[in-house]
C-alpha cells in the first residue's frame, strides 16, 4: 500500500516494502488524445532522453464522452481515445504521471473541454455540477487502478483548471447585470444585513437582490471604489468556491494522491494562498514573451510571481510553465529560442520555484516550438537547452536549497487586484539588483510570520485593518518596516485608519527634474533623487533630512542662478522611531535604486548578494554539505549584449579561506579566490541568458 504526500518541497512515494522515494515535481505536459497512437512510445522515449521522469496530461471531458453518459476511454471509437494504453505505456517506460482530468481543461480546446449542455452554465451553477459529476466519477473510475496508492503511476491530480467566473461571459448568470445570482450571495455572506453593505456603500437598498455590481475600478470615487473591491474579493470568493466544490467531489470519490490547482500569472482572479488552504499544491501558470522583451516590465513580474509562490506553497511549483507557445499567442510571445528558455528557467529557479511542469513539451496541433515534435522528434537546438536545465536542475537539487535573503517586501492579493501599488519599489529592488521576499500581511499573523528582519511597505495610501495591524505587531515583535513613499492612512472601507500612527506630512516639495540631495541616514550621507520631497516640521522621531544638492540638469546657461536657488536647503522628509522591540521608519521620497541600498545600510541589514551591473540579477542559495556547506549563485542577463557581471557578497557568508567558482552550465576551468581579499565575484553572461555557479570552500 503506497501513500503520496507533498514532503520537502518533492512528491514523496512511501511503500512498505520499497521504502520512500523523493521525487522534484520536474515534468512535461503530452496531450496524448491529440497525437497518432503510433508516436506515444516514441514521445515518451525522447522525454526520457531529457531526464524527466514525471509526465503531464488533461484528460478531455468533451472529446471522452460520446453523448450524456456515455464515455471511451478505452479507445473503441478512436484509438487516440486510450487513455488506458497511455497510462500504461508510461508505466513501461517508468513514468509518474500528473493527471489533469478537469471538468475544465481550456487547452486549446472547443468550450475549454466540456461539452456544449455544460459549457452554457457557470461553474457553481448546479445545472453545470449536476452535469459535470456523471464525467468526474466515470473519470475516477477508470484511472482509480492508476493512482499510485493503488500501485499505479499517478502521483497528483488536478482539480479543475484556473478557475475563472468570467465575469464578461456570465454576467447575468453571476449576477452581475440586471438579475440577482452568486454575486448576491456573496455579498449577503460578507455583510449579514443589508444595511451593514448600505453603510459600506453609501446606498440605499431594502434587498440584496436589489444589488448591482460595479466591475470597473474608479479610484477617486471612495463609494464606488468600495463596490470594485467587493467585485474583486466575489471573484475571489467564487473560485475558492470551486476549487473545494472540485476537490471534495474527487476526495469523496476516492482520490487520494495530492490534489493540485493552477492559476493565472496575477492574483486579480485567483487568490493563491486561499486555495491552498483547499488544495495540496497551488501555483500559476507562466508564459513570458520571448527574452522578457515585449512586455513592459515583465521579467521583475515574472520574478515576483514566483516570489510570491514561495511565500504561501509547501512545494513552490509553477503547472504551466511555457514550452513552445499556442498559435493564438504566437504574434505576442514571438519565436522561442534556447537562449529564452535558459532565461526564464534560471530565473525561476533564482527567485525560488523548487519545480515545473513544461506546457507541452510535446507538439500538438495549434501549439508549436516544443523541443519535442508530434512524432517524437527532436527539434535538436530546443531540445538540447531543455536537456541541460533537467541536468543542471539534478545537479543542484532546488528543493534541498535555502535561499540566503535579508529583505522582504509586502504583497497584499487585494491591493494588486486594484492598482497595482508599490511597482516603483519593486522596480528599485529590480534595479539595485538586491534579491528580496514578499510577505502577504492579510493572513494570520501567527501562521505566516514576516522571517526577514526588514520589511518594505509595498502598499496604497489604504491597507485594509487587517494588514496594518500585522504590519504593528510586525514592528512592536523587533522588526524594521520601512514604509517609501507610501504608508497607509485609511482602512478596506477607505475611511481613516492609521495603525501605525504615521503622521501626515506638514507640505510637500517639490525637487523640479528629480534633482540630486543629500539624505543623511545614521552620519552617512548618500546621494539620492525625488521629484518630491515630504517636509515635517516635527516627527515622531529621529527626523531623516535631505539637503538639495546643485542641479545637474541645467539645459540652459542663463539659467543657473535659478536653479541654484534653493541649494543647500534641508528639509525633514521621514524620521525613524524605535516601536516595541522593532523599528518604524517613514521616507517621504520616491523609490529609487540608490535609496533602497541605503536603507538597507542605514538598517544594518547585509544583502547576501548584491549585483552591481545594470540588467543582471543574482540571488545565493545555500546547500547543507555536511561538515561544510555549498553554495550556488544563480545569474540571469536580461540585457541584450553580453556582460562581465560584478556580484557584491556578504563578508559573513563567504568562506575566508580559499573557495573554488565553478560555471556549471559552461563547465570553464575552475576559478579560485580568496575569500579574505575580496568579497567581489565577477563572470560573463551572454545576453538574455543566465547560468548557475557553485561556490564551495577549497
């Protein structure tokens, strides 16, 4: 009797007589309904030749049943319906497999992958449940002899598939036109009475039938502004709504390997940590454009949301995770190269996925540029990048590894579904090239306990109650918060709530064309920007003061008496002030590289590994080794040309004796340095590439 359980970051396998086996949660996807039964063995030997040895398919709801009840999963209409020979066959080439049986599948499919009768219902309407669950059972019942608590090869199931109320689609079923349906009742749940939402609100209506939704954000009208909020907290209130409808029906059929949920790449819709607390494994599902180039600021995006997985995932995991692109995105993602796939790996890996699962690493019809074709071919300069991240991935084992970082920033799901703050902080982050962690404040303080001991304040000018009372405890239990730019003064019902007692700044001045100040932080100076200035006349505490600087912005000659004018002024644009055991300090500046260093020095808080060159991001991770530990530095250029990039690392961290650099992608001669001449580490980076490097005491 095998069991699975999710165990350190892997899939564990347990049998009496075997042991336990640890398997990375590394796969990649293979539609088998939609390649030539000819070419299934061959598909899976070429995926055997990368390294893999987990597997990924959805089983097509529509495609399976031949009319209302009535299934082949055996292949008697259609070989290609087999899904029996499949599981088999990947059993003989000693597969695991993640099963992906919906109801939903989306995959490219007509109705996303149910049949017409269901496909008219939303997802919590029990017309469509009462349809889906004839399917969920025949399903189950025919891959139950396949779970591996049966001696079988599947290890997860998926539960549904990122669970959307398409809101544009369903609007009068969800109650979000002109009739009342979920969306009422959602609202009757969160406020208990009528005149409890009238207050919140600012209406006046005798029923919540009466209740119309207000799906667009208008930030300047507060009223209004608390109704998008309640749109948004009813999308996420609906899926979690579905993802336990999904996994409860296939517990209670008899499902128990791990059950898992995908999501999109932002948290507008899904809430991610919630559904974990529904499922085993939550992650999103990632399709950059290729080399991060057509989209504006989408690596640091795609960094933050693998971030943000490890903040919440007993197993960070992202289930889709691109291998060739649909023909329908194809115009946006571009042609992918090796070079992009080494990129977007080795920066998941930096910012902490412990696994994946490659979508499809198997052509099929309207998706292309897989590394393997629909007849098991190799497309050879695709596969042999793919081969060298399954390698490399084995080699450093990511589970085993602890991310070395001193510094975390909040992320609050509600806020990022409304106006995304806090971008200019990250970006700052992004470009100091300073590894850093997200902490969701909106959750139980004694559950998910902020681990760094300094914390950016990535909010609005409103957080809701919850939020700003844990950012108070945050600070009274000893740690440093800094809040830049923004603090919050008003509550999820944009009413005043200020927590932590930040006063409001007596002006504000502007620093026309973000000239140079001086902050002086601790009796360092450093040199910083803003185009605005908070000014208090008096604070809480310490006051943070900055002296304006000459302008070296000057366009014109006749103009530099103006513009020197008002250099050598000081105002007070923050103060920092001991709170408990912690700190509480308040920078009315904007966000920029320089500051976010200086904070950090002013903090007394080291960075673990720090990037000096522009385009280059790095993050330390460490290796238990026994008597010694090992120590990988995983590098990414996101610029276009190649660099000799310069990585700053903590004194503290790296061995003071001799210690060996090896580029385990490259595998160049052996570098040695002396860990008490120089904590510098300089190595090449092609552009739009990345590599990772081992450093192990000699």
């Amino acid at each position: 009797m095998r069991t699975v359980t999710v165990q350190n970051k892997k899939i564990q396998v347990a049998e009496a007589a075997d042991g336990e086996r640890q398997l990375p949660l590394l796969s990649g996807e293979i539609h088998y309904w939609r390649l030539d039964p000819a070419n299934w063995r061959a598909a899976l030997r070429r995926t055997r030749q990368l390294g893999l040895e987990i597997i990924a398919t959805y089983v097509c709801w529509d495609y399976h049943e031949l009319e209302p009840g009535r299934y082949d999963f055996h292949g008697q209409t259609d070989p290609r319906r087999d899904l029996v020979r499949f599981l088999d066959l990947a059993a003989e080439e000693d597969f695991w497999v993640i099963i992906r049986p919906g109801p939903y599948i989306y995959s490219e499919w007509r109705n996303n992958g149910v049949p017409d009768y269901a496909a008219r219902y939303h997802r919590l309407d029990q017309a469509f449940q009462k349809a889906a669950a004839p399917y969920m059972k025949a399903v189950v019942d025919v891959l139950r002899p396949h779970l591996a608590t049966n001696g079988g090869r599947i290890i997860l199931w998926q539960a549904e598939n990122e669970i959307d109320p398409w809101p544009h689609w369903y609007t009068e079923e969800l109650g979000l036109g002109n009739r009342p349906g979920p969306f009422q009742t959602f609202l009757s749940q969160r406020y208990q009475t009528i005149d409890a939402l009238n207050q919140s609100w600012g209406s006046a209506y005798s029923d919540f039938n009466e209740v119309r939704a207000t799906r667009l954000m208008l930030p300047q009208q507060p009223d209004m502004m608390r109704r998008y909020l309640d749109f948004t907290r009813f999308r996420h209130w609906y899926v979690n709504e579905v993802a336990r409808w999904a996994t409860d029906c296939y517990r209670d059929l008899g499902v128990d390997v791990p059950i898992i949920l995908n999501t999109y790449s932002g948290v507008e819709t899904q809430r991610w940590a919630d559904m974990e607390t529904i499922a085993d494994i939550v992650g999103p599902d990632i399709y950059p454009s290729n080399e991060f180039a057509h989209r504006a600021n989408e690596h640091r995006n795609f960094l933050d949301a693998v971030r943000y997985t490890r903040t919440y995932s007993r197993l960070p995991y992202i289930p889709e995770f691109e291998a060739g692109i649909w023909d329908d995105w194809l115009p946006d993602v571009r042609a992918l190269t090796p070079n992009h796939y080494r990129l977007m790996c080795f920066s998941a890996l930096m910012a902490g996925a412990a696994g994946w699962n490659w979508y499809m690493l198997v052509n099929r019809d309207n998706w292309y540029l897989s590394p393997i074709n629909e007849w098991g071919r190799t497309r050879p300069h695709l596969f042999e990048a793919f081969r060298q991240i399954v390698s490399l991935f084995k080699e450093i084992d990511p589970p085993a590894l602890t991310k070395l970082c001193s510094s975390a920033v909040t992320y609050d799901p509600l806020l990022r579904a409304t106006t995304r703050p806090g971008q200019e902080l990250l970006q700052a982050f992004y470009d100091a090239g300073i590894e850093y962690d997200f902490y969701d404040p909106d959750h139980d303080p004694e559950q998910a306990r902020c681990q760094q001991p300094l914390l950016f304040y990535a909010g609005d000018h409103w957080s809701s109650a919850t939020v700003q009372e844990n950012l108070r405890r945050y600070v009274e239990q000893g740690g440093h918060l800094v809040c830049l730019g923004a603090f919050p003064r008003m509550d999820e019902e944009l009413k005043p709530y200020n927590a932590l007692q930040v006063p409001l700044p007596d002006g504000i001045v502007s620093s026309a064309s973000g000239r140079p100040l001086a902050l002086s932080l601790n009796g360092a100076t450093h040199e910083v920007r803003s185009t605005w200035i908070y000014n208090y006349q008096t604070t809480p505490g310490e006051p943070l003061c900055v002296e304006l600087l000459p302008s070296d912005t000057l366009t014109a000659e006749e103009l530099e008496l103006q513009f020197n004018l008002q250099v050598g002024h000081s105002y007070a644009a923050g103060f920092s002030q001991q709170r408990g055991l912690g700190r509480l300090t308040v920078v009315g500046l904007e966000p920029t590289p320089a500051l976010v260093r200086a904070l950090h020095k002013f903090a007394a808080t080291p960075v673990p590994v720090q990037s000096t060159t522009a385009g280059v991001q790095g993050a330390l991770w460490r290796q238990a080794a026994g008597a010694a530990d090992a120590f990988y530095l995983i590098a990414v250029n996101n610029g276009e040309e190649e660099k000799t990039a310069t990585f700053i690392v903590d004194r503290d961290i790296l061995p003071t004796a001799t210690f060996q650099i090896e580029d385990l992608l490259l595998r160049e001669e052996k570098k040695f340095v002396d860990g008490q001449q120089t904590n510098c580490l300089t190595l090449k980076l092609p552009g739009k590439d990345g590599t990772i490097v081992r450093l192990t005491a000699v």
